[in-house]
C-alpha cells in the first residue's frame, strides 16, 4: 500500500538506483531558498565508509538531481568507487500536500510511510527522516542521527531539541511523559519528528516482518515508532541535535491539534496494552552530543485567556467531562476554577488523572472520541496556564527540573491506570 | 295500577338480567385474557429484564449516545423496553376479551390500529433519529463554542439542538 503511494517516475528511479545504505527524507516543503542537499552531502563526508544515500525530497516537481540519466549515474557510480566526493541519489515527489508543519500529524503519517517503504524497498541499513523547517536543520542533525544507526549498531535514535520554555508543550505535558510511564523508557521526543531507524526496526514498524503481518499490528508510524522499539528490545538512543525552530502555536485551533495528536496515541495504548502493563518505572536511554540549554527567552503566553477558556469549559463541559472524570477530579477543578490568577496552580497529581482517564474514556467509547478528545482542550489550557504562571519567574535549573517532576507523577500514578483499565466496571464515574 | 307497575318493573328487571346473563360470559371471559395476558407479561418481562441485564443494554446505549435513559424510568432503558413489553401483552389479552363482546367492533378496531401503524412506526423513527442526531449537533456545537471562548456556548448549543428536534417533529407530523 505505501509503495502505491509513491509516483511511477520515482518508482522508475529507484529501481534504476537498484539499493541503498542510506535513505535521507526531508518533509520539509522546498521553497527554492533552502537546498537541504548539499547539507546531507557534508554530512555523508563525517561518516565512515561513504554510504550510498538516497534522498527522498518533498516536491511536487523532480529535483534536478533527481532526473533519471542512466549515463550521468553510471558516471557518479564510477566516481563513487574511486572519488572522494559520495553523490547522494535525489529522488522527489510531493509527500504531502502542505508544509507538514502546519498539517496535522495524521495527513504526515502518508509521508512517513512512503519514506519507510522506499527504504525497505531500496534495502537501506538506516533510515533518517527530518521534518523539521528547513532553515532549523544543518548537516550536524543528519549526523547526529545517522551516526548511531551505522556505526554504533543502534535502531532508533530520537531528538532532543533546545527551546524556549513554551515550547513543545503538549510533548512535555502528555506524549512524552505518558510514554515514559507507559513504555519504560525515558525518551525526550518520542514522536520525533525527526527520527532515525534500522532497516530491522524499518521492518518491524511497515509491519512487514512476518510477525507483524500474522497479528495485523500497523499503527500510525509515528505513534509506533518507540514503543515498536522498546517492544521488540531494539536499541534506543537520542541524540542532542540544538535549536529547533518550532512553528507557531495556532491557539484557536488547539482542539484539532490535540484530537488529531491524541487519538494516534491512546489508540496506540489500546494496540500496546498487554505490554506496557507489565512495565515498572522507567531507565534512560544512551544520549549523545551536548545539550543546549534551555532558551532563557521566555516566549509569550496568554495566560487570562487560557484561564477564561478553562473557567469556560469547567461552566460548560461538566456534563461531558463527568462520563470520564470521577467526582474526585471534578471537584479539583471546580476549585481550580474560582482561583485567582495568582493562586491557580493545577497539581501534576490532578493531571496525569485526567490524562489517564481520557485515554480510559476514550478507550471505553464513553461518548464519540472526537468529541471526547476536543473537550479535553480547555483542561489542557488549564494546565499551560498553571505550568506558565509557575515558571514565568523560575530559574533555569527550575525550569530543567519540571518536567523530570510531572514524568515522576506520571509513574506514580500508573497503578491507577492499570486497576482502572484491567477492570473498568469497578468503578465507572 | 300498582300490580302493573310491579309487572314492568318485573319485566325491566327481568330484561336487565337477562342482558346482564347475556353478558356476563362475556365479561368473564375478558377478566380471564386480562388475568392470562397479565401472567404471560410478568414472565415476559423477568425474561427480557434479565436478557437486557445480561448484555449491560443500559451502558451500551449510553456509550452509543441514544437518549433513553432521560426518558426512562429510574434512568434505565431496560426497565423502559420491559415495560414497554408488558403493556403491549396486556393491550393485546385486553383486544382478545373485546372480542368475546362483539367480534366485529374488535376486528374493526384492530384494522384500523394496524393500517395507521406504519405511520406511527415511521414517525417515531423520524424522532428518534431526529433526537440522536440533535443531541450530537448540540455537543459538538457545546465543545466547538466553548473552544472558541464563546460565553453563550451553552445558549447555542440549545438552540441547535431545539432547531433540530422541531425539524424533526415537524417531518414526523407530516401527513403521509
């Protein structure tokens, strides 16, 4: 089905090519301004051995490198084996219909597959995907995530960024506390979405391995990506790869962000489940390169407002939020909401519940999961806002130290969601 | 005089009685199907309760979002669908004892019921659908207001929903 997915040209091209040690994916939409090519080519210079790399680009129209000479590429084959100059093979076609920074997780899983198939297609050892702006990237992320894949043997190697302190937060406050939790590994950036994977985990996660085709287990490649990983005892790294330039949060349009963010993943909760119930705590994962730290900038956030829409949904949303919440959380924000700006602090203990008994309620169907996952969008803002006036004033060791406290909640309260989703009938709000 | 007036009222009586015998069959025989029809609906009702228990009916419906369980007694469908159940025995053990009276007023009677049921059945689907489809609106329109930071969220969520149920009262009360 991914290989459908990818034009006749570019299939053409990549049979021409024949294989591969190493497939680059940008997402990134080329806007004529940045070449992310010459970058990977600078990047291939650091790695031993010169990997034969193809590069598949999102384009509508074929890069120029990309056109299928025969000629010119037996002449850069020739050159490869005797020169020192490696030639990455450019393949291009539009991967996604938008910029994949301003299009919802889902309509990127397309993308990602269709660079993962035309990685096993081409047989590649390792595969990297960056999908990140292209003016954020430089030769040292390609290396940062392909090193480890071809020279240390590991399978995936996930991001670290340096950001400012409102930045990335719906990784910070859910996915990958949640997955630290539920997964037993402590990874930064679970999502990615910069990633670098094996031609082994590549198989496991196409849901090509014989396994995976006899349990028909194929997940959004994003969502499956780390726990197919730490499922299958591949080894994870991360690699520190600097600034990232994060696009702007559309505030307006937070629930379709989140409903289409959350969905994948407590689906991927429900597909995982026999696994991470058995995990306990949690262990670090092999880190590479040196962390930036994090931007004193400070970024700005409307708190009154996000406290107007909590308030808000706390007035409005009762009914809904009561067929997931027990009276308990109920209470807690009915308190939260008469606070005072000053004063409005949502405990991590309060949240990592409400997190975990949306994942139940969606898991239970309680109402549709769109509605029920756009309702959850007021609490989030709830807790950004208690999260940004608490850290407004914080000093940088502070503001490192957070999110190691909300993850340590999460863990915390994991016997919870275990009794709850063992036995739901035991207790049902 | 007073002999004649005791012999009509003699004769009266007698009528009376006599209509009263003629009946009497009759009405016996419509306690017995009340009585009968009674017993069977109790059975049937511990049967289908019990089935509808078992298949956790009320939480299903719940999770599908049916509106049921505001119109049901102690909030559970299953108690509505048992009812619903006996009454229907029981009007049909009544139609039964009608008939033992005049066969023909029963017969008429029922002719007439089951012509215009197909536009009761019909009606009442066009509610009901018409209600799920209202509720739906309504919260999608609830969660979409109050994402929006709407302070009437509540208010045009209502409004919505009632458009939408008098919509569909309004095609279920149309004339075939």
């Amino acid at each position: 089905m991914e290989l459908d997915s990818i034009p006749e040209y570019a299939r053409e091209r990549m049979e021409q090519i024949g294989a591969a040690d190493l497939v680059v994916g940008i997402l990134g939409v080329q806007n004529g301004q940045v070449d992310p090519v010459p970058m990977i080519r600078e990047a291939l210079q650091t790695l031993p051995g010169v990997p034969r790399t193809v590069v598949i680009q999102n384009n509508g129209a074929p890069h120029p490198a990309s056109a299928p000479h025969p000629a010119s590429d037996e002449a850069q084959a020739a050159d490869h084996d005797g020169a020192a100059e490696p030639p990455p093979f450019v393949v291009s076609w539009r991967l996604s219909a938008s910029d994949p920074l301003t299009v919802p997780v889902q309509s990127t899983s397309e993308a990602y597959d269709s660079i993962f198939a035309a990685a096993e297609k081409l047989g590649a050892r390792a595969c990297c995907v960056l999908a990140s702006n292209l003016e954020s990237f430089t030769s040292r992320w390609i290396s940062q995530l392909t090193q480890p894949l071809l020279e240390m043997d590991f399978d995936l190697v996930t991001p670290c960024y340096a950001h400012h302190r409102f930045e990335g937060l719906i990784n910070s406050s859910i996915i990958c506390p949640l997955s630290r939790a539920l997964y037993g590994k402590r990874i930064e950036n679970p999502m990615g979405p910069d990633l670098g994977l094996s031609g082994r985990l590549l198989q496991k996660v196409l849901g090509t391995s014989p396994l995976a085709k006899a349990t028909g287990n194929r997940m959004h490649p994003l969502v499956s990506v780390a726990p197919s990983a730490i499922d299958g005892s591949f080894r994870i790294c991360e690699s520190h790869l600097g600034t990232r330039l994060y696009p702007a949060t559309d505030w307006t349009n937070l629930s379709n962000l989140l409903a289409q963010i959350l969905g994948p993943v407590f689906l991927g909760m429900e597909r995982n489940a026999v696994s991470w119930q058995k995990t306990r705590g949690s262990q670090p994962v092999a880190v590479f390169g040196e962390p930036a730290p994090i931007s004193a900038e400070v970024g700005a956030v409307d708190v009154h407002r996000m406290i107007e829409s909590f308030q808000l949904g706390t007035r409005n949303l009762q009914d809904i939020w009561s067929l997931v919440l027990p009276p308990a959380s109920l209470l807690g924000l009915r308190k939260l909401a008469v606070l005072s700006p000053a004063q409005f602090r949502m405990p991590d203990e309060l949240w990592v519940r409400i997190v975990y008994d949306f994942a139940l309620g969606h898991r239970q169907r309680a109402i549709s999961r769109d509605h029920l996952l756009r309702a959850m969008t007021p609490l989030y803002l709830g807790w950004v806002a208690s999260y940004a006036l608490e850290l407004e004033t914080a000093e940088g060791s502070t503001v490192e130290q957070r999110p190691e406290r909300l993850a340590l909640a999460y863990e915390a309260a994991k016997p919870y969601l275990v009794s709850r989703w063992r036995w739901p009938d035991r207790f049902n709000p | 005089m007073w002999n004649q007036a005791r012999q009509a009222l003699n004769e009266s009586m007698g009528r009376l009685l006599s209509q009263f015998a003629n009946l009497l069959p009759g009405i016996v025989a419509l306690i017995v199907a009340l009585l009968v029809s009674a017993l069977v609906a109790w059975v049937l009702a511990v049967i289908v309760r019990r089935s509808l228990t078992g298949i956790h009916f009320d939480q299903r419906l719940a999770g599908w979002g049916l509106p049921l369980a505001e119109w049901s007694p102690s909030k559970s469908p299953a108690l509505l669908v048992t009812r619903v159940v006996s009454w229907v025995v029981i009007l049909i053990g009544f139609l039964i004892g009608l008939a033992s009276f005049d066969a023909a007023l029963t017969s008429q009677l029922v002719h007439s019921l089951f012509a215009y049921l197909p536009n009761v059945l019909g009606a009442l689907l066009v509610l009901l659908v018409g209600n799920i489809v209202a509720r739906f609106l309504a919260r999608s329109v609830l969660i979409g207001a109050v994402n929006m930071n709407l302070q009437y969220a509540r208010l045009l969520s209502v409004g919505v929903k009632w458009l939408v149920i008098v919509l569909a009262v309004a095609m279920a009360l149309e004339p075939p």
